[in-house]
C-alpha cells in the first residue's frame, strides 16, 4: 500500500529507459477479453531488463480503477549474464470503469514508472463486415448520440495497409464517419454496441472491416493474409492478432449482396458456396465465434438488375435455412436513403441494430425473449383450389393495414408469379401461420409454377408480417405445389407429367439424417403417386423412393408397369394413397379390376379396392396405420410375390440438431469419424453415442464407415 501511495502522488508522466523492451505491454483505451466464466480480462505485461544502466530488482504493475487503488502485482528479476525477462499477468473486472495500468521497475524498494497505459477496459469483441450498407457511414441523420468512452475500436478499416500497420491505437467508436476514420464502427455498428453496453453493463469492440461496392469475391481469404495486409481479409485478421482478440470473436455480422447482383447475377449455389468458404476461413481464424448473423439483400435498384437481386437473396436465405449457426434479417421493413441503396439512421441502419440485438442477446448471451424476434420463413407453396394460393410460414403472421386496396397493390408488386399462365393475384388474407392467395384464374397444369417474395416496398404498415412486425425472409422461384383437383389433367391421367419416361428413376433421396415432415390433410407428390396423410407424417431415415416403369410378376400375376419402391419401410402412415397410371402401364388389366397393392415392412403385398370410379388412378384411404415399402396396382385376383430391394447403407443419426447426445441407428459394425467444418479431426470412435454436449455451437461432419464393406457415408450435424 506504500507503494500504491506513492504512486498517487506522483506526476505520472511516461519515462523512458533504454534498459527495459517490452514484448507484451496494454496502451491506452485497450479492450482486453473478458473470460465468460469469470467475467475478469487478464491484461499481460512482458518483456525483458538489461541490466547496463539501472538493475532493477523487480517489475511492478500497479492498477488503478477510476483513479483509485485497485490492485499491485510484483514479480522478482532473474538475471542470466545481463538479462532478466519477465512475464506478469494482471486482471481487470469487465464492467464499465477505466483502469490504468502502471508499470514500475523496483530498485531497494523504490518504484520508477517506467509505462503507463490509461482507461484499460475488459469486454466483448464483434466483427461487422460486408459492403457499403455495413460499412454504414452517415448518409442522412447521425448516430453518434450512441457514442460513449466504453465502446472501442482498435484502428480503422481503411483499405491502406501501410496505414494500418503504423496506426497502434484504440479510439473510441465512431458511427458516422468513413472507414478510413480512425475508430469507424459504422452507425448500426455502434448502436448495437451501444445496446449490448447499456444492457450488459461491459465494454464492446467493434472491428468493422466493410467496404462499398464489394462482390462476395473480394473478402474471401488469400494465401498471404497472415503476412499481408493487402486484402480485405488480411486486414481484418491483421487487427485482430495484433490486439490478441482473435480468438475472443463472439460473433461476426454480415452485411452484403449488391455487387453480386449485377447483370445476370452471381448464381445462387455459387454464392452459397463462397460464402460457406469464408465461414470456413473465419471459423479457423477465430476459432470461438458462436454465431453469424446475415442482412438480407434490399430489393433496391441502385443499377442491379431484379433477376441478380433474387439469385442473391435465395442463396441468403438458403444458408440461414441449412445453417442453424447462420441468423437472417431481412430489411425490407426499413425507409431507404434516396439513393435507393442506403439507409438513414432513423428506421434504417438504427433498424438493422434494433432488429437484430434480440438474436445476439439470445443466441450469445442466452437471454430469452416472448416475442418472434426472427423474421417468418417460407415452408410451403400450395395450390390448394384452382385460384386457391396457400403460402405457409413458420410462425403467426398479420396484415398491419385496413386499406386493403393499397396492401393488394403492394402485395402484387412484392409477390411475383411466375409459370402460371395469365393468372394474377386478385385478393390475399391471411389465417395464422399461412397467407392465402386468390389468382384470377387456375395457372395451368404441368407448368412448374413459382412465387417470389421480391421484398420490393419498405415500411411495416403495408406488408405480411409477423406479430414482431418483422416481414418474410425473401424467397425467389419457391416451387408451388397443385393440390387442386385441377392438378390432376382434364383427362385423369398421371400428373407427374412425365409419360412413361424413366430416365430418373430414383425420384426422393434423403440424405445426412434428412426427413420430409407432411401435415394432416396436405399432400406429398412423387411422381404419380400422391399420399395425403390423415394425421402428421414423416418419411425420414436417410429413405429413397425410385420408380418403376417394369411390371412385377407375369400375367396373370403381374402388376401395371409404374412400381414405386422405397429404401426402408416409411413410418406408420394413416390417409389416403392414391396411384395414378398411363393407358400403356395397364398391360393387360382393365380399370374396373384394379385394386391398389402395398408391401409392408414384413414384405407381404395386400390390396386394397379402389375407392373411386376415374380412370388413369387407384385410390385407398387407410383408417389403421400401414407401413410402406412398395405400391402398385394390379387386377383383383392378382397374387403378387415379394421382390427383394437392394439397400444402401442407411444409418439413422438422430437427434439432428442436437444438444448433447448424437445417436446412430445400424444394424451392422461402424467406424466414425467426427470433423469440424473447417476439417479438423476431432474424434474417431466404434461407438454409436457420441457426447456433443461440451462441444461449441455449430455445423460437424460425421464419417462412418461400415467395418465389413468398408462403404462410407457423410453426414451434416448441427450442434445447438
């Protein structure tokens, strides 16, 4: 305590001694990490003392939190010959108050400042990156009323490395201003630090490293970036080794898309597959991020074209969709600058900061929320009558308006048809989780129908949201389903529209776990044959449907030519099944005789009596649960025999997402491997329970190999 009293009183100016360098040392306005458990930062001071000059016997730090004594850690010198190194940890409570970190050499007892680095600060880090509408700099209205001495940036994202790499110093974050502005955090950058802050009572560091007008391309990782600062990339990745925060990223926040949508547009799997690469990259880089999160593309023309727009926010919505590590926002919803490309601060980039600060709350800090703080996704696209449009999302949906004349003149502008003929949408209203549709009229058979949400007019008041007033995630070319009887053709024939091709047998594959979940009274299509479930249905356990031209048996046991297999018995199914056929695939059996067959997981053919007089389908509703292996139609008096199916290797890996144990379901001896998705081994194992419950949130590869055949299946697990 003498020697903090002391310290107080004197001038603390920095000295400067010519004897002591340092390898590790804190500077002013430095956020360190924060340990999650603890809630300390451990600030490090280390180096070396030559002893040509002063011999000091010890190196001292002494901290001062808000200018009062806090803590004085000292660790005695060791020379060998004239050198002495040493290595002093020292902890700081994450919390909002300034610390100031002195470093003394000790001579009989007496302190001589030696450094000296003020309002030291312990928090949380969070990347911003992407394009202009990331970079989010001041276009009308300022946000800097969200500034304050506790959210910090370490540089800039200037473009210029030389520049970075002679600029050491924390700021603290600015909203308004250009990237190569010392401290740019960007405005929604700094208003959701500013949140976190407010809320969590700790500093926040924003690395913002956008830049405008940027396509996927140019953020990817080159070869150099560890030793470069001349990429986009290496930068970033610069900034945060050099602070020592790279391995302390919670979460990294994406905003991006406009430059791939230019002309005809950067096609939607390509895309995906980059921006998986640069998850890839990030995850290897900062092995501790816990969540992406996603802006979704505007549909603003800012010399895009519509067609690049919507091949953009597709691959965006698929990566959220297949990605549970991956949150989307769309920003329909938010006023656009007149540019028609940016944002002004109030209910634009103040907006993508309100929006998304419940999902980092939740999904960083696990914080519970009563309200649907995602935005609605598409399920399904059914045509459910010959005008009759039922789009179907994941949560409750509203319409926020009563001039139902301006809400439809928007409707038809944001949902556009495509494939239905001269079919238009006349009337929409919507009834819980689902938006139902009137089209002028019946958009044809066979045509590949789709709808698109464009996204195209802002503001909650005159779009479909959910109860948070949160719009739909954008979707382009969603398939639509024709359930009306109009689906059927004029003539009863077979609605796959595909003849007696057989080019493709195999018609259903379910990979990696995948299972495809039908709700009472809606219908699964494959290719002629329709099942409409009475109560939920699921056909899963990685199952393959194919479909066969070739009749089983021979007259008169024989069955129609058109036989539909699965890999493994379907689940109990109860509704009804109805099969539909071509004039060529009768052979010779008549209509009135047919009777629809079924093979159950015992591999015993039964049939059934048709149920209606059409021709060209057979029809069975099912009151008791049956299983599915195969069905087809033959004439009553018909004795089918068992044809044996060959099977591929299925595993069932459940459950998937999972949270601590991840079970496999096989019959035979298996080897697994588990990866990382950057390809890191993690564990090999002959067991089929795996404990994931210590393992951090996120997307593993499972490998399993079959010890007798030596056959090998991957599999996607996500990790919640």
């Amino acid at each position: 305590m003498k020697h903090l009293l002391s310290i107080l009183l004197l001038n603390l100016c920095l000295f400067s001694f010519g004897q002591v360098t340092f390898n590790t040392v804190p500077i002013n306005k430095q956020l360190v990490a924060r340990d999650l458990t603890t809630n300390l930062g451990t600030v490090t001071v280390a180096g070396n003392v030559n002893s040509s000059g002063i011999n000091y016997d010890a190196i001292q730090v002494v901290i001062l939190r808000n200018n009062v004594a806090y803590s004085s850690v000292t660790e005695p010198l060791n020379y060998s010959g004239n050198t002495a190194a040493f290595n002093i940890d020292a902890t700081i409570a994450s919390e909002l108050a300034n610390y100031t970190i002195t470093i003394n050499g000790i001579t009989a007892g007496n302190p001589t400042p030696i450094r000296q680095a003020s309002e030291v600060v312990a928090g949380d880090v969070f990347i911003v990156q992407g394009q202009s509408n990331a970079e989010a700099n001041s276009r009308n209205g300022s946000a800097n009323a969200n500034q304050s001495p506790f959210l910090r940036v370490y540089a800039s994202g200037t473009e210029n490395g030389g520049n970075l790499q002679n600029n050491d110093n924390w700021f603290y974050a600015e909203g308004d201003r250009h990237k190569d502005i010392d401290g740019n955090a960007g405005q929604w950058g700094l208003k959701l630090a500013r949140m976190l802050m407010d809320d969590l009572q700790i500093p926040i560091a924003i690395f913002n490293g956008a830049h405008g007008g940027q396509p996927i391309e140019f953020f990817q990782a080159p070869n150099d970036y560890s030793t470069s600062t001349a990429s986009n990339y290496g930068r970033m990745y610069y900034r945060l080794n050099k602070t020592g925060l790279k391995n302390n990223v919670r979460a990294i926040l994406w905003s991006q898309g406009e430059a791939n949508s230019f002309g005809t547009g950067l096609a939607t799997q390509s895309y995906v597959n980059l921006f998986n690469d640069l998850k890839a990259d990030w995850l290897n880089d900062y092995p501790n991020i816990e969540h992406f999160y996603m802006f979704q593309t505007r549909d603003c023309d800012c010399g895009t074209t519509s067609g690049g727009r919507l091949k953009i926010k597709e691959a965006q919505r698929l990566l959220a969709l297949n990605d549970a590590t991956i949150s989307i926002m769309p920003t329909t919803g938010m006023t656009l600058h007149n540019d028609n490309c940016h944002y002004p601060y109030i209910n634009g980039y103040e907006k993508f900061a309100n929006r998304i600060y419940p999902l980092v709350k939740r999904d960083i800090y696990g914080e519970s929320f009563p309200s649907n703080i995602d935005a609605p996704m598409v399920i399904s696209a059914k045509l459910m009558s010959p005008t009759s449009l039922e789009i179907e999302t994941d949560m409750p949906l509203q319409l926020n308006t009563t001039d139902n004349v301006t809400l439809l003149n928007r409707i038809q502008q944001d949902y556009t048809l495509r494939n239905v003929g001269s079919a238009t949408i006349t009337a929409a209203q919507v009834s819980g989780n689902k938006i139902i549709f009137t089209l002028s009229t019946y958009p044809g058979y066979g045509r590949s129908s789709t709808i698109s949400f464009i996204g195209k007019n802002s503001g909650s008041t005159f779009n479909i949201t959910n109860t948070n007033e949160l719009e739909l995630v954008n979707f382009s070319f969603f398939p639509i389903e024709d359930l009306s009887d109009n689906g059927n053709p004029p003539d009863g024939g077979n609605p796959s529209g595909n003849g007696s091709d057989n080019t493709n047998p195999k018609i259903l594959q379910l990979e990696n776990g995948g299972q495809i979940f039908v709700k009472a009274n809606a219908s699964l299509n494959l290719k002629g044959l329709r099942l409409t479930p009475s109560v939920d249905f699921t056909l899963d356990n990685n199952n393959i449907a194919t479909r066969s031209l070739t009749a089983i048996g021979t007259a008169p046991n024989e069955s129609m030519a058109r036989v539909f297999n699965f890999a493994s018995a379907t689940s109990g199914f109860t509704g009804t099944i109805r099969y539909y056929y071509d004039d060529v695939d009768l052979g010779n059996i008549t209509h009135e005789d047919a009777v629809l067959q079924i093979k159950d997981d015992t591999d015993t053919w039964s049939s059934y009596t048709d149920e209606d007089s059409n021709n060209n389908k057979v029809t069975y509703t099912f009151s008791n649960p049956i299983q599915l292996k195969s069905v087809t139609a033959s004439a009553s008096a018909t004795t089918l025999s068992v044809d044996t199916l060959t099977e591929e290797m299925n595993i069932n890996i459940y459950p998937n997402p999972v949270k601590s144990i991840i079970n496999l379901d096989y019959n035979g001896d298996l080897k697994t491997k588990m990866f990382d998705f950057s390809g890191r081994l993690l564990l090999e194992t002959e067991s089929k329970t795996i404990d994931m419950s210590t393992m951090p949130t996120g997307v593993y590869v499972l490998q399993t190999t079959e010890t007798t055949t030596n056959k090998q299946n991957s599999y996607k697990v996500i990790k919640k």
